[in-house]
C-alpha cells in the first residue's frame, strides 16, 4: 500500500532548525514529484516546497524562500526538508504529499516557540 511516513517535528526555539523526513513506500517514488505542505490552526494548508522527480529543480514558496530547502534521496526513497532561522510564524503541520499519486502523509507538528 501506498505509504508517505513523516518524522522530525518537535518543539524548537526561534532561530533554530529542524529537518523534517519523508519516507515514502508503495509507488515509484523516482517518478514523482514530491510536495511539503503545513497547516497552522485556524488556517488553510499552504505549498511550503516542491521538487521535481530527480531533484534537479526545486521551488520554495516566498514565505519561506532563503530560510527552507527541500531535497530528496531517491536511493532512499526519502524526501527532506530543512528549516532554518525558523520564526513562530512557521509553527504548524507538515505534511509530505506525493503528486498524482496521491498520497499524503499523517503530518508532523513543528512548534516555534520560546
């Protein structure tokens, strides 16, 4: 069955940095375009990151640009992302989404907060 398993959530002061983990089964994963989405309370789910089947091209949404960097080890069939100078305004939770497949992962929640 086709499973998106995220991991790597947690509670982290402003400033810091997390790595959030996708692990991916059940479908070609080199073939397909792999999402993150997040979701704070009360809001709607936003695209934070996308990334073509090989990892040669990327896009990072403007909210986000210069701090998140998405990745993917197709050996691994693993897609990451890595958060930087992380603001509460990123508090939320992440979800991995596999295009067209398509499939969602449970989510992870990432808390901003000092």
């Amino acid at each position: 069955q086709v499973q998106l398993v995220e991991s790597g959530g947690g509670l982290v002061q402003p400033g810091g940095s997390l790595r959030l983990s996708c692990a991916a089964s059940g479908f070609t994963f080199s073939g397909a375009w792999m999402r993150w989405y997040r979701q704070a309370s009360g809001n709607e789910r936003e695209l934070v990151a996308s990334i073509e089947s090989t990892g040669s091209s990327t896009y990072i949404a403007d909210s986000v640009k210069g701090r998140f960097t998405i990745s993917r080890d197709n050996a691994k069939n693993m897609v990451y992302l890595q958060m930087n100078s992380l603001k509460p305004e990123d508090t939320a939770v992440y979800y991995c989404y596999a295009v067209l497949v398509p499939s969602w992962g449970q989510g992870t929640q990432v808390t901003v907060s000092s």
